[in-house]
C-alpha cells in the first residue's frame, strides 16, 4: 500500500468491470459486487466503475438505473461504439482513483467473493493479486484450445506469463499508474500486468458458469486477444520462418545437386517442369507465409503510429464527490 490516500481522494479499493451486452446479469452483479466489498474486513471508501461498451441490449438504461440508486458509489461511462474488452477497461483504470483496483468481467463469471482474498494478499505487500482459474466452466474443445494457447505463448513469450491467469485480479496504484503509463494500443492487459513486474501473485479462484447468456467475446474475440499476446509479446514467429527459409534453401540445394547428378553422371534428363514446380511452389509457399508474418508486424506499427484514442468516451453519470 503507498501513502498516496490523500492525493487520490481517500477512495480505498475500486472495482473496475466493462459491461457489453450484460442487461441480464448487471443488476445482480452491482449487488454482488457492492456485497462482496462491504463485507472486507475495514473496507474503507469504496468506488464501482462500471464501463458500457456500447451496448445495444438496453443495458445502457439499466446501468443508468444502477447508478441511481447507488450514488457516491457506482460511476458509469457510455463509449461511444464497442470498443472491445480491453479498451473498457482501459477506461475504466484511467478514471479509478482508488489505492487499489479490482478489474473482474462482469458477466458473474468472476466470483466477487475472492475479493477479500485479493485484499489480504494485496495488503500483506503484493502489488498483483491475480485470480488463477481453477475450473474453467467451458466445453473440451474451447478448453483445450485454451491450454495448448498458454503453454504455446508460456514457451515463445519474451516475459513470463503466469499460466491460466485471468483478467481478474486486483493492481496496486503503482502498478495502475505503470499500465496507464504504457502508450500501446494493441493491448493484452495479463501480458502487460506480467510485465511491469512487482510483486505478484496468484490466488486459486473457481470460474462460475455463464449466468445468462453464452460468451460476448466469442471465438473472433479470443482469436484477436491471442494475436495481440503473441505479436506484442514475441517474435517467435518471425523466427519460425527464418527458419523455415533456411530449410527451404537446404532443401532446394539438394534438389539442385540431385537433378546434376542426374544429368551429369547418371545421364538421365529430370523433367524440367517437375523440379521447377517442386521448388517454385515450395518456395512461393514458404515467402507469402513470411511475408504475412512480417505484414501483421507491420499493420501493428501502423497502428501505433496513428495514434487514435483507444476508446471515446460519450457520456458518463456524475463522478461521486471523493468523501
Ligand atoms: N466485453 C466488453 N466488450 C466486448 C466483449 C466483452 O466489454 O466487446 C466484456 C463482457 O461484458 C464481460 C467481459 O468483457 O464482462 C468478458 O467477456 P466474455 O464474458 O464474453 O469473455 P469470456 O468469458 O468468453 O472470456
Ligand atoms: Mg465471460
């Protein structure tokens, strides 16, 4: 804990969630929410930030519902479009003035009662709290994609990425204020956490079930966040096809020594065809790879370099007073 309380308004502990397309579960989740924080042990000032993004299921009305009724407590922000997850939470850390902030998805498949095992550990010293999946409520194949995706990421990532960590987790101030810091837009917030250092930890928490709908993010979603680890993270794939240049050339090397031996010593004339197609397409096929390998690279400076906001704020409700 740093002994800013004064200059960040007093405000303890805030919980930060982004809301797509959640009018089914929103209003349970504020109440487990607001629950699970009365209920720490000396909660102190508490704030819930609650990020709509751009949802198009009248959640937008019931968050504004929610925030009626929990004034000086619950602030809400309107994006102007879907943004996408992490950008929500983005917004969200910008505007959270607490010592610590809880980020947690709010569909009620992060259980709010792990906060106060978030809170000990964080007030023990930890810097990163984060929740470890230890059931995952998902279908075998969704399951094992995901596994195999860690454990690839786990071997080419150029940081050590905790396996099975999830976005869930409670940040010390200093560590907020490090990720706001960072300018990068194609951003994979457990990357990031992992990366800024500190003191961190995980903490075994169970994955509830969807509540009331299937995922928001869907495969696409996953597809994306994945791209975003592995190219902002490694360069392994780069390698791969340097490699694989190398081989290509080997192998064409060989091919060339054959078709001479063939010709020269044997006396027996290969088909000119076959061996131009052999290595025209092995070849063709191994430089349109690297190239789109290289190409995602480049599309991602081309998007740092525009340097576009990576979310709009359209409307917020009324920030409470800090007590
Ligand atoms: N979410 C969001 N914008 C999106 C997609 C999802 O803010 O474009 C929110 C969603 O409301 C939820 C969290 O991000 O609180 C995680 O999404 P989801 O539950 O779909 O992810 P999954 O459970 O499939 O990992
Ligand atoms: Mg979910």
């Amino acid at each position: 804990m740093s002994d800013r309380t004064a200059e960040t308004g007093a405000i303890q502990i805030s919980v930060v969630a982004p809301v797509y397309n959640e009018r089914e579960n929103i209003r349970v989740f504020v109440k487990e929410v607001l629950i699970a924080l009365e209920a720490l042990d000396n909660p102190g000032p508490h704030e819930l930030i609650l990020v709509n993004d751009g949802s198009t299921d009248g959640t937008e009305d019931e968050l504004d519902a929610c925030a009626k009724d929990h004034p000086g407590v619950l602030r809400v922000l309107h994006l102007a479009r879907n943004f996408g997850m992490e950008p929500a939470i983005e917004a969200g850390l910008d505007r959270a003035r607490g010592e610590a902030v809880i980020v947690l998805d709010s569909d009620l498949q992060d259980d709010p009662s792990a906060f106060a095992a978030f809170v000990e550990k964080w007030r023990e010293g930890y810097d990163v709290v984060y929740a470890v999946r230890s059931s995952r409520q998902e279908s075998l194949p969704r399951r094992a994609l995901f596994s195999l995706f860690y454990r690839v990421l786990g071997h080419i990532a150029q940081i050590d990425l905790p396996v099975d960590a999830s976005n869930f987790a409670l940040i010390d101030r200093n560590v907020a204020d490090a990720l706001r810091a960072m300018p990068e837009r194609n951003r994979f917030l457990r990357g990031l956490r992992a990366w800024v250092g500190y003191r961190q930890i995980g903490v075994p928490v169970a994955r509830r079930a969807r509540h009331a709908h299937r995922t928001r993010l869907g495969l696409r979603g996953q597809w994306k966040l994945a791209m975003n680890a592995i190219f902002a993270f490694s360069y392994v794939p780069l390698f791969v096809f340097r490699f694989a240049g190398l081989i290509a050339l080997i192998f064409s090397l060989l091919l060339i020594a054959w078709a001479l031996y063939y010709k020269l010593v044997v006396g027996l004339d290969i088909k000119a065809w076959a061996s131009l197609l052999i290595a025209t397409s092995f070849l063709g096929g191994i430089n349109l790879l690297g190239i789109g390998v290289i190409g995602e690279y480049v599309a991602r400076i081309h998007d740092e370099v525009k340097g576009r906001p990576n979310y709009i704020v359209r409307r917020s409700t009324e920030f409470p007073p800090a007590p």
